[in-house]
C-alpha cells in the first residue's frame, strides 16, 4: 500500500493524522532519507543486527532491478542459492555478487562469479570485477553456498573499498567501491602471492565457506574450508578448516585452523554460510564450527585465539547436540547488551524448524537469577534465520522490560509428516529474548521466547487440500529494522515485499516483484537513500519512490522546513500553524511530483486517521484538463481510525501532466465546534506514483 502520511497536532491536545494517496498507475514518493552510513555488509554491520538508524523510503515503486543470475533453471524448480547481501555504501553505490554461466569443451560451467558496483539513484553499472572464485558447494538442484562479499573501511571517512572471495581462499581487493577505476589486488593468507601464483590449480581446494566480516580498521575475519588434498607446504597448519584474518591496507594475514584450536577434536571446519560476527568493541568475533560436534566459539580478534566457545544443545532433547547443515545461511548475531543468537537446525527432523539458541558474551546459556541458574530462553525457529534487533520503545504493545526485541522467522512447514502441528501457517514474529513464561514451542511444548506479536504469510498456497490454511514462506534470512519508521522490511516467497508496522502489526505496504518462488532465504537491505533492496527469483529489486520536485505552503503561516527537510526525516519536518477561516483552523500544503512514466489507466486515494474527534482531513489532485484541483476524498474522523478510500478508473491521465507532473494538496481542518485553537500540521511523508 502506498500512502501520504501526514501529523497534525493541536496546541492543547495531539492529532496524528495520517491520509495515504497512492495512484495505482504510478507510486512515487517522499520519503526519509538516513543518516546511517550504508549497508555495509551481511546483516548490515559487523554484528549482523539489521538495524537501521535512517527512515526507509516507502515501498511505493521499483526503481530498478539488477539480475544476481543469468541463469534461473539451473536451480531447477526452487532457487535454492544463498546469494551474497546487497550492500550500499555511504555515497550510495549498490554492490553486488552476479554468477554466470560460461561454456568450455561444449560443457556449461556455472561456477562463475563477479562482483558489480550500480549507482542506487539510477541503477547504471559503474564497474565490473570478475572473480576467479569457487564456490565450496554448488550442485545442480541443489543449494548453492554464498559468493562472500563485503565493503571495508577506505581512506577517508565516507569511502568504502570492496573484498570479495577468490579461488584458493585468497581475497580480491578493490580500493574503491565508488569509483570507475580503481586499484585491485590479491591478497592470500596461507602462502606469499607469488608461490600461490605459480601453483593455483593446487591450492583450488581451499574454499572460502562464509560471508566476510570487516571491521573498521581494514580487517577482514572468514572461514575456509579445505575440501581435499593441498601442497605439503601449507596442509598442516591449515587442517581441514578454520578462521583466516586479512587486512586488506597492509596485507598483514593471519589463520587458526579448528585442530590449531585445541578444543575439540571433531570440529573439521566452519559451518557453511555462517558470517563471523564482531563485538562493538572489536576485541572478538564469534564463529559456528561444524563437524561431528557443532560449537559456537568466542576468538580473539589479535590472536585467532579461543576464548570461550560451547556446544549447541536442541532445547528440546536434553543432552543432544543441535546441527549446524549445509543448507543453512543462519549466522550469529550480538544483541546490544552482548548476547549472542544463533539459529540451528534440530536434532531430529521433526523439529524441523530449528531454534533460535541465546547465550551472554562469554558463550554461557545460562545465568542466575535469586541464586537460581536460569537458562536463557530460545526462539522456535532458526535453522536458517539470522536474527534481527528491534529496540523494544518501536513496540508500543511490549510492557516487558526487554530493552530490545528480536525479530525472527516463524515457519511451519505443512510437508513436515514428523510435526503433527505443521499446517503451514508461516509466520514473521518480534520475540522477547528475556521471557518465556506464555509462548510454548508448538510441538515439543517447551518454553520458547514470548511472542510479542506475529505476522501471518498473507498468501494460501492452495496446493495442499489437507492444509488449506498454507501460506507462503517469507523468503528472509535477515530483514531490515527501520528504528524511525518503527517497521521491518520483508520479502516473501509469493513474490512480493512488505512493509511491517510494528505499531499497528499490519502490513502497510507491499509490491510485486516476481512469480511466487520457492528459495533459499535472502536478506533485505536500506541504502543511505532510504532505498529499500530486496532480493527474489534471482533478481535485486531497488524500491522506493522520488521525492517532490517543489513543496509550498497554500494556506497557513509560520512555515519552516523544505523540500530538503522533508525528504531527510531524521533532522526536521516541514511544519505550519493553522489560520482561521470561515470554517474553522485550516492548512493546506500543495505538493508537486515527477512521474517516472505518464501512462495512467487507474487513480487509488486511501486514508486512514486517527486524531480528535471531528478533524477533517481532504486529498485534492488537480485536474490538467480544468486547471482546478478535484477532492477526491474527505474524512471526517470519529473517536477512533476512520478508513476512508475511492478509485478513479476514467480520465485518470487528466491528473498527469507534460511530462508526468502530478500536483497533490493535503488539507487539515478543525471547525470551530471542535476547536478554536490554532493548530500545526507537519507534513512526514507525501506520496503519489506509478506501477
């Protein structure tokens, strides 16, 4: 749903009103912009929380969209790859992975990958750098682990460098993610360049297994894997996997292989697609180590060293071991107070959906609480989720005393014939990681995180009579928490992204973008635009809308504020107090867009407010074939929402101007039966567009 969100506030008493426009035919919009400095790797941030200090854009239009595949079928029915995140520096340059195909010997090789930097405005390829990577498992039909990719910390505040996997675990290196042309290397962490150089083909067994994870001092932490035979040389101290550091200024490299380690002997590698994750204060990163055990570890970020680590237990089988599968991208996540999450698959397949594991910063799962131990509570889904952070003041419903929430996935499987419960209602859902005295996982019926609030998949399958309450799963590993609009963003498998008011727990907005696709989870991301990016079918999809190309004040007084400031919510709004009228207190603020096309068939007005009994709120288009504005609603608002919509579906196109110029007024008024007082009405969000 796209909307123009508007608050008015009466001197003596608030009145948030808000009034949403969307033209069917078009969605284009002013939205806020962020002060955060980019998405700049898995998760958003070293820590993987997924949070986003700036506003989204609305989810009004696709701006543009990019291919991450050229070739669909080779997944065969579901896309079953785990492609890299979408990152976005703070000049908004959008990079990505791109697996291609190529042919030699008449044979199609697929193991193909590049690297590729876009303009976010425009979605213009800037520059290409093609990789000579090997991906550590790729079959056909089958999962395909993730091209590991992250921006690093350049120069000078606001640049940003690119690294990206290469063949034989080594690490490609781009100075600048920003610019046309820019320096490259090579940086190889096990051997110098030049022996490495001259024995490639030996070295290809070396694979690097997880996404990359930089910190601010040119570092880069990730795991390898060994999948068979190396040269004498370099076998023994890089075992059969482990942790590799490479600092991408100097070249300086160290690695610690899981034997190196010393604590576990059946340990053999890092789990496939886990993302190390870095403490804020950069002393330690926390790392899932797969094998006959599968452990969570705490290394020292100097040394490789491990500090802590513990074995990950299903909740729900005393005593047994959690997995960590291939087929998971699930990575760990700090919390703000140091707590660590990590999703796991379950012992035995009929808890499929896996758990949500919490441990304090010392990797202990428990702590005491009146000189009880009380072990931390765990979330009923996680096998391939990586959990995000929501600050629990975005929740108005949460009374707990959580300082933060997490949102996690909630699936439920309907082809699960060991999961009695399983109908495939599948959910997305804010959890409080502090308490598990309501929830109760729906088969075991352990004690699980509280569930604050759901969201139910709004799509039925219908391709299941025995469950016909299915739903389509949404496709995330990791979403993207928007503090300011106190929402998430979301992608789902029926083939659309949504918008999740974690106000109201509604979807406020959502957009199609590809045939409804089974696939492996993806993650969304927020540029420092408020773009939003989502990944589906193999495509990335840039959503937003454009701002207004001019914004004045009709009727009122004491305006402050511009387009500027509208356009950037996390500074100031535009504002403007009230003049008395016939009527009563009015303002009106007129609005002027650009379209992106001027090909209208159909005009869609919504409203929906809350605000003192007896505001009215009015939405006029003008008509470029009167030269006048139309109403085309009005509301008058009762004690509690008043919904109020209307459909043009004639003569739309004379509201679209030369060039696709649409002309928007919103207009509060407050008769002097309900008030006499002057009252400001501050415009938030205004939006128009098309689709």
């Amino acid at each position: 749903m796209r909307r123009a969100e508007f608050n008015v506030s009466l001197i003596l008493s608030m009145i948030m009103m808000r009034c949403i426009v969307s033209l069917a035919f078009s969605s284009l919009l002013i939205a806020g912009a962020s002060a955060q400095q980019g998405w700049l790797c898995y998760g958003g941030n070293a820590q993987h929380s997924a949070t986003w200090t700036g506003t989204s854009q609305s989810a009004a239009l696709i701006k543009w969209q990019a291919p991450l595949d050229d070739n669909r079928s080779y997944y065969g029915g579901e896309v079953l790859a785990h492609f890299a995140a979408p990152m976005v520096t703070p000049t908004n340059t959008v990079v990505h992975g791109f697996r291609f195909t190529t042919q030699e010997a008449g044979q199609n090789d697929y193991d193909n990958w590049s690297v590729i930097g876009r303009s976010g405005a425009t979605g213009q390829q800037i520059w290409t750098l093609n990789t000579d990577f090997s991906a550590a498992l790729i079959v056909p039909n089958d999962w395909t682990t993730v091209f590991p990719i992250t921006l690093f910390q350049g120069i000078t505040p606001n640049s940003r460098g690119v690294a990206a996997a290469a063949s034989g675990g080594s690490i490609m290196v781009r100075a600048s993610a920003d610019q046309t042309n820019s320096m490259t290397k090579r940086i190889v962490f096990y051997t110098t360049l030049a022996d490495f150089t001259q024995n490639q083909a030996a070295y290809a067994p070396i694979k690097i297994n997880t996404p990359l994870t930089a910190d601010s001092l040119g570092n880069i932490y990730f795991g390898y894997w060994v999948s068979s035979g190396v040269p004498s040389n370099v076998a023994a101290s890089l075992g059969t996997g482990g942790i590799a550091k490479v600092n991408v200024n100097t070249g300086a490299c160290i690695y610690q292989s899981v034997e190196a380690m010393n604590f576990d002997t059946n340990l053999s590698r890092p789990a496939m697609n886990a993302a190390p994750a870095l403490t804020t204060d950069g002393t330690s990163i926390y790392v899932a180590l797969a094998g006959n055990d599968n452990v969570l570890a705490k290394l020292a970020t100097k040394t490789l060293k491990v500090t802590d680590h513990v074995l990950l237990i299903d909740p729900s089988v005393p005593g047994q071991q959690a997995l960590l599968i291939n087929e998971s991208s699930a990575s760990p996540m700090i919390g703000p107070d140091g707590h660590v999450f990590m999703g796991v698959f379950g012992n035995q397949w009929r808890e499929s959906h896996g758990w949500m594991l919490q441990f304090d910063e010392n990797l202990s799962p428990t702590e005491v609480v009146n000189k009880k131990t009380v072990t931390f509570p765990a979330g009923a889904f996680g096998w391939d989720d990586t959990a995000c952070v929501v600050p629990s003041n975005i929740v108005p419903t949460y009374k707990g005393k959580a300082k933060y929430l997490i949102l996690t996935k909630y699936n439920n499987y309907d082809d699960d014939g060991g999961d009695p419960g399983a109908d495939g209602s599948n959910h997305i859902a804010v959890l409080d990681p502090t308490s598990n005295t309501i929830s109760k996982d729906r088969q075991s019926k352990i004690p699980v995180m509280n569930e604050v609030m759901t969201v139910l998949g709004p799509t039925l399958t219908n391709d299941d009579p025995a469950h016909p309450n299915a739903r389509n799963e949404w496709c995330i590993n990791s979403a993207a928490i928007d503090v300011n609009r106190k929402c998430a963003v979301i992608n789902s498998e029926d083939g659309h992204m949504y918008i999740w008011d974690l106000v109201n727990n509604t979807l406020i907005e959502g957009l199609s973008l590809a045939p409804a696709t089974g696939e492996a989870y993806t993650e969304t991301a927020i540029g420092p635009d408020g773009q939003i990016y989502v990944i589906n079918n193999t495509i990335m999809f840039a959503i937003g809308g454009n701002n207004a190309s001019s914004l004045s004040l009709v009727q009122g007084s004491s305006p402050s504020g511009s387009v500027k400031s509208l356009w950037y919510l996390d500074g100031s709004e535009y504002s403007a107090e009230s003049v008395k009228t016939t009527a009563g207190q009015s303002i009106t603020v007129e609005a002027d867009f650009t379209l992106n096309t001027p090909n209208a068939t159909t005009l869609t007005v919504a409203g929906a407010a809350t605000a003192v009994k007896g505001t009215q709120g009015i939405v006029t288009v003008y008509n470029y074939s009167t030269k006048a504005f139309d109403t085309l609603n009005t509301g008058t608002l009762s004690a509690t929402a008043t919904n109020f919509n209307l459909t043009l579906s004639s003569e739309v196109a004379n509201y679209v101007g030369t060039g696709g110029k649409v002309r928007i007024r919103v207009q509060a008024l407050v008769a002097p039966s309900v008030s006499k007082n002057k009252f400001k009405l501050s415009l938030d969000l205004l939006s128009c567009g098309l689709s």
